[in-house]
C-alpha cells in the first residue's frame, strides 16, 4: 500500500496547533483560512488536547518516517 504524500518535503518546518477540547470557534477557522494554513483533521476523534497532541505527531512521524 502506498502512502497519500502530500507536498512537504523533508527538512520543511510543520506547525501543529491543536484546539481546546471544546473545538476552534468559527473565528479562530476564518483566521487560519485567511493565513492559508492547510488543515488536516483528526476524523471524528474526540480527544483531550494533550492526547491531540501526541497524536497529532504521530501521524506527521509515520507518514514522513522521520
């Protein structure tokens, strides 16, 4: 099975923001849109923001094999 790659490239810099448990409010979505950040989602995963972290860097270590 290969793996969906997405266009970073090794070496690149990867910000990871994780929300409050409660989820981003529509205001902090707009501003993420208008600064152009990609967004990935966890699913429907309900998960305390340290657990989201850890997940989080997980996912970009497996798909990246770093």
């Amino acid at each position: 099975m290969q793996k969906n790659r997405s266009k970073v490239s090794r070496g690149s810099k990867i910000l990871v923001i994780t929300g409050p448990e409660g989820g981003f409010d529509e205001t902090e979505i707009n501003l993420f849109k208008e600064k152009n950040f990609p967004t990935i989602t966890l699913g429907n995963l309900v998960l305390r923001a340290e657990t989201a972290a850890i997940t989080a860097l997980s996912d970009i270590i497996y798909e990246f094999e770093l």
